[in-house]
C-alpha cells in the first residue's frame, strides 16, 4: 500500500462524527479502486506490449518468406492465419483496455466527487486530493501509452491487409 493511503488510514482516528468516518471510508475505498484499476489496467497495456512486439517479429517473418519466394505455401499460410489471429486479439483487447479507461475517468470524477465530502478535514482532504491528482497523472500518461499501442495495432491490420491483397 503507498505512503499516502497509509497515512489516510491512519488519520480516520481523528474525526468522532460518524458521519465523517463513513465519508472518510467511502473515499477510501475509492482511492484505493482506483489504485487497483490502474495497476490491472498497467499489466495489461505491457502483456498486450509483449504481444505487439511479437507480432513485429511475425510481420519480419513473413515479409523474409514472401521475398524470398519460399514454396511452402502451407508454411506461409498458416504463419499468415496466426499473424492475422493474434493481430485481430491485439486489436480486440486494446479496444476492450480503451473501454475500461473510459470508466475509470468516470470512476475518478465519482472519486473526487466523493473526497469533496471530505473537505471540511482539510489534512485528510489535502491528501486524498493529492493521492487522486496522482492517480490523475497516471491515468492520462497511461491513456497516451494505449493510444500509441493503438495507433501501433492498426499499423499491423494495414500490414495484414497489404500482405494479404499482395498475396
């Protein structure tokens, strides 16, 4: 769990309302949702990375069979169904991760939504903002990283297609 999460938990001692603690709770469990939305969201923009980069390898070696007229056309075909099946996985799965961010920014503005309730506990408040403005940060940056994957899977279809209309 990071420092700053820690240090909320610790801090829920010092509101007596009932009404804070329950506050203080849901903006909590928010925070850390989003935590573990990002750090699903992380592991899967790498695997899908791995992939990519995989099929980069299949793309040069289709490229080095076609250019070098190599006769086993069932060689080349098969190398060609499992380019084509995996490109269409990667493309799949990015637009699946792409629909997912979108709810997580919905699930941050609930979030920030829910930590204004905190406002008046202003060292709590102050941190759980920061922790969300993090978050933030962390979401955009990953939000461009799966827009250049996407920009890198649709690449690998026009390569496809090219291939498969050469060929």
């Amino acid at each position: 769990m990071d420092e700053a999460l820690g240090k909320l938990y610790s801090l829920k001692e010092f509101s007596t309302k009932e009404n804070d603690m329950q506050d203080l709770e849901i903006s909590l469990q928010a925070l850390t949702e989003i935590d573990h939305r990002l750090a699903y969201s992380s592991e899967k923009l790498v695997n899908l990375h791995i992939l990519y980069i995989y099929l980069l390898a299949r793309e040069n070696d289709l490229e080095e069979m076609d250019s070098k007229n190599i006769c086993n056309l069932e060689n080349l075909f098969e190398n060609a169904m499992m380019f084509d099946l995996l490109s269409g996985i990667l493309d799949s799965e990015v637009r699946e991760l792409d629909s997912f961010m979108e709810t997580l920014h919905e699930e941050i503005v609930d979030a920030r939504r829910k930590i204004l309730s905190c406002r008046h506990l202003t060292e709590v408040f102050f941190i759980m903002d920061e922790k969300l403005q993090d978050s933030e940060e962390s979401a955009k940056q990953f939000q461009q990283q799966l827009l250049e994957l996407k920009i890198q899977s649709s690449q690998l279809q026009k390569s496809l297609a090219a291939f498969q209309h050469k060929n």
